[in-house]
C-alpha cells in the first residue's frame, strides 16, 4: 500500500437556529429549553463531559436559592430527578452520562463535545457564525446561527465585541456598599476540590515533593478536619491575577495546595485525618468570575436587596451574596463574607442580551451584574433557571422572528407565560392555566390544583394528599374532545438531591421522594357505551413536570394512583386537562 500525505484539514459548515457555546449546567438548560421550544439548536461544548463545575471532573455542588420553598424547578430538577433513578449510587461518572444523555438524545439538538471556539464572524453588530476546532475529529467546524448564547462562563464571545466588565467595581459606580472604595481588577479566584473516602484502617499518605508545606497556623478560619460534607471550596487563589490568561499557573498552585493541606490533616499529630484517605483530587479548577457582559440593565447590589421586584423577571435567585476575598488561601481573614440577600430576588431578562451585539444572548456566571450582584447569581442552579429561560427566549425570537430586545419589548408576558407552563418558578407571579378546560375534580374542592401556585409556599401546602389506589375523578362542564393531562408532582424541594462531597462508610444512596406518583392509570368514560375505558397506563415516572398526550371524546376522567415510590400517599401541586 503507498504512503500518503495530507496538507489540509477538513472543513465542515453547519447552519442551525441558535448555537449555544458551553455545556455547563446554564447551557444544558439552555440547549434543551431551545430545542423542545422549536428552535434548531447546537450546543458547543470544549470538554469531553457535560456539567462544566457539576461535572465530575470540578465537582461541585449545585446550590441555589435558600428555602426549600424556593427551590429550581424547570429542567434542573428534571436532571436531578433522573439522576435519583439512575444514579441511586450518585456516581460522579454515571451522572456525567446522565448529563450526556439529556442533551445527546433530545430532538432537535446536536451536541458537539471536545470543541473549541477560536473565532467568531460579526457584521452589522450580529454574530454571524463562530468558527470552531473539534479535537477528537480533527478538523474544523463553521457554525452559521439566526442567535448566539454564550454560556462559556469565559464569555469566549466577547471577540464579536460585546461590552462587558471585569473586576470589582467602586462603591460609587452603582452605589453599592459593599464593594470596594475603588474600582480594580481584582475578582473571586479558582478551586480545586478533593474529596475523601471513610476507611476503617489508618492508610498512610505521603505527598509528592512539589506540595506546600502547611500548619494550622498558616490556614486560620479553614475547616481542617476530615468530615463528611466538607467540600473543601476554600482551596481557591487566582483572585488576585487573571483566572483565564493565568489559568495554567493558577492550576499549578492549587494542586501544590489541595496536596499540602491534605498532607496538613492527613498526617497531624492528633491523628484526625487517620479515618479517612484522599480519594480524589481534580485537574480542572472550577471558576467564579472573570467576565460579565453589559446588557440593557446591569443587575447590581441594590437591585438584589430589594428582591429584584422587575416586570421582566424570568428567572430568580436566593443565594447569599458570597463575596470570597480575592487572595483566597493566601488571606489570612476569613475566605468569604456571606451578606445577606433575599431569598428568592429576581432577575429581569434584561440582564440576559448584550447591550451591542443584538444577536447574543448569555446565561450562567457571565450575565450582565455587578461583581456584588454576581456574587449571589453565580451559583448553578441560579444558572441552571437562567439557562432555561434565555434558550426558551431564543426559540420564542427565532418563532417571531425577533432579537432578544425586540422580544423584551413585544413578547416578555408570553416568554414569563411559556416559562411558568414549563414548570420555571417565578416569585409572584401565578401560572394562567390559558389552554385547561374547566373540570371539577373530587379530591380537590377548594380547587387548589388550579390555582397557578406549583408549589408549597409560606406555609401553604398548595397541593392535595392521595392514598395509594385511590382514584381522583375529573368531570367537564360537557363532551369535549380531549388531548391530554399535565401534572405536577411533589418531587420534595427539601432534598437538595446533590451528588456527594465525600464517601463514607456509610454509602452514598439517592432516593427518589416517597410521595412521588410512580405508576398511574387514565380512564375515560365513554358516553356511547356508557363504561370506562383504560386511556394509558404511566410506569416508573420520575417527571415533576408530567404531560401526557392522548386523544378522548368524553366529560369524566379518571385517575387512578396504583403505586408510589415508597409512600403510601401521593402528593400532588396540579393538575389541568387540555
């Protein structure tokens, strides 16, 4: 066989919808809202594994508003549900195919993994297209788009010219208190978790020669003990530098450090490290903050203060604004100052397109805030709601053939109302059940199952209680032709349904919610042989959000709860028919 030689590498044109650069959580929402929402969708993600920190290569938790009561519903709890199912072990390299699976078969989405954004293409203030470097397949990937959404948390699309900051802005600047007296580079840094294993025997450790030296002296107001649940996320630097032209450097000082202060617990004299042993340590750092892009409103510390009362909010926060002080391990006070926020606040869309580039939306770390306001709306399930909120904004623009603005200024009562039908949380605002069919339903007088609250809220329960085999019966005001039923379930906002920090001898076990309905039974009368009839049989559901599509000529329903996972009684937050 001759040899051969090559000299160009191939080159490959995709034209789509909307193109979303960053597979973390923000931009798995994003990708999945926009295609179940009609949109032509690509997702481009740099890494081999979905998550971005979620993912077993950052490994860290998702957190979110404080207050079960106000918990990320939507397509975050939809993963999270599956992964319960799935994932009973909560293995972090089973959830990362979990994550592989939500976007790698959902219809009308193609998923590029291991590629690289490098160029993007701009006339008359829109992104054209983005030029990209695939890995694994060698060659390189022309990506034509009506929208963009950059959920690279980097901001890789700030090349379009996108307005953005970086740092910390002055007191002044928004009128925040507490931000610096004045404006500079500096921004939250880098970590590199670890996480231990519980061993019944002392495993000795020895660290590598390149390790920082610690003592508990040089670490004041660490954790340093070995206990479940200590993520160890105060292993951070790189505040102080550029978390991404020094991205290489500060990976290097964190595995010194994540080595050194295991060695520091590890081998105390006191011997607290001897039931535990080191079990992981990651290569890639997980970010807080480098780049925000400007948008039409600029969320700051006020805004989030005062519950972010906006008549645009599409999504919402609740986390406290979690300022680590920039020099991480390296200062000597306490690493982050947690001031307080209101749970939940919201956050206008007007915060999710860029202010120049008409074309570009973002979601995740990297939407247009103030550093303070950044530091509560950063964490991943804030960014998980966003996500979905801008993919379904982009699939509505791409419906009505609207920019982003454009959108805000014509359709944000319709975009508030698709997000609130597909189960996105949005404080105060109740759900318009527009497309149900008026019905009296038997276990529900007071009609609570209709009254547009998907959720227990201020000591209202919202929802009503059913014992296993029991059957709810739904009567119309006459003979209509029916399409289906949307339920929502109780999925338990009280568990967090997090994947592990560490493994202790007691394993690790997910559970799915115990009045969560697991096999239900639809029936509908038929008033020409004057019986029911069986419609469907639902099994193993673990959807909070549950619709189901099927065609009936009939006045009464019945449901029919034959099993739940584990509990004796279901509870339910709603329940239309269309």
């Amino acid at each position: 066989m001759p040899s051969k030689t090559e000299n160009k590498l191939v080159v490959e044109k995709i034209d789509t919808d909307v193109c979303i650069v960053g597979g973390g959580m923000s931009g798995i929402c994003a990708a999945i809202a926009s295609a179940r929402n009609g949109a032509k969708t690509i997702l481009i993600q740099d890494r081999p594994v979905l998550g971005g920190n979620a993912s077993s290569e950052v490994r860290m938790w998702i957190c979110g508003a404080h207050g079960s009561d106000q918990k990320e519903a939507g397509i975050l709890e939809e993963i999270l549900l599956e992964n319960l199912y799935r994932n009973p072990g909560l293995k972090y390299t089973i959830w990362d195919h979990i994550l592989y699976s939500k976007v790698q078969y959902q219809d009308n989405l193609n998923l590029l993994l291991n590629t690289s954004v490098v160029k993007t293409i701009v006339e008359n203030d829109c992104i054209q297209s983005v030029k990209a470097w695939q890995l694994t397949t060698q060659k390189w990937l022309e990506i034509n788009a009506d929208l963009f959404i950059d959920c690279s948390g980097d901001s890789i699309l700030r090349y379009s010219g996108a307005e953005f900051y970086r740092g910390r802005e002055s007191k002044n600047e928004f009128g925040e208190s507490l931000t610096v007296d004045e404006a500079d580079n500096c921004t939250m840094g880098n970590s590199i978790l670890i996480q231990l294993r519980e061993v019944d025997e002392h495993i000795p450790f020895i660290p590598p020669d390149w390790a920082y030296k610690y003592t508990e002296e040089d670490l004041p107001k660490r954790t340093l003990k070995a206990r479940a649940n200590n993520n160890f996320w105060w292993l951070e630097i790189g505040g102080m530098q550029d978390t991404i032209g020094d991205a290489e450097s500060i990976q290097d000082e964190l595995l010194k450090m994540a080595y050194g202060v295991w060695d520091c617990i590890k081998n105390h004299p006191d011997g607290r490290g001897h039931q535990w042993e080191l079990e992981w340590v990651g290569s890639l750092p997980g970010k807080r903050e480098n780049i925000r892009y400007k948008g039409d409103k600029v969320l700051c510390q006020e805004d989030v203060s005062s519950g972010g009362n906006f008549s645009d909010m599409v999504a919402y926060g609740g986390w406290s604004m979690d300022d680590h002080h920039p020099e991480g391990i390296n200062y000597k006070g306490a690493p982050t100052i947690f001031h307080k926020a209101p749970s939940p606040y919201g956050i206008p869309f007007r915060c999710l397109y860029s202010s120049n580039i008409k074309n570009l939306l973002f979601a995740g770390r990297n939407i247009s805030t103030t550093h303070m306001a950044l530091s509560s709306t950063r964490v991943m399930a804030t960014c998980a709601i966003i996500g979905q909120a801008v993919g379904t904004a982009a699939a509505m623009s791409i419906e009505y053939s609207l920019n982003p603005r454009e959108l805000y200024d014509s359709k944000i009562s319709a975009l508030q109302e698709r997000l609130l039908d597909q189960d996105c949380y949005l404080p105060g605002i109740k759900r318009e059940n527009k497309k149900g069919l008026s019905l009296k339903i038997d276990k529900d007088p007071q009609g609570v199952l209709i009254n547009g609250i998907d959720r227990g809220l201020a000591g209202e329960d919202n929802g009503i209680w059913i014992e296993k085999n029991d059957v709810i019966q739904l009567e119309l005001d006459e003979v209509k032709q029916i399409q289906g039923i949307r339920l929502i379930h109780d999925s338990d906002f009280k568990n967090t349904k997090r994947q592990p920090c560490s493994y202790p001898l007691k394993k690790n076990v997910g559970i799915l919610p115990d009045m969560m309905i697991k096999e239900y039974q639809i029936s509908s009368f038929s008033e020409l042989k004057g019986e029911w009839q069986e419609i469907l049989v639902v099994k193993n559901n673990v959807l909070r959000l549950d619709v189901q599509y099927f065609s009936a000529t009939t006045s009464k329903l019945q449901l029919k709860v034959i099993d739940l996972w584990g509990g004796e009684k279901a509870h339910l937050f709603a329940l239309d028919v269309f």
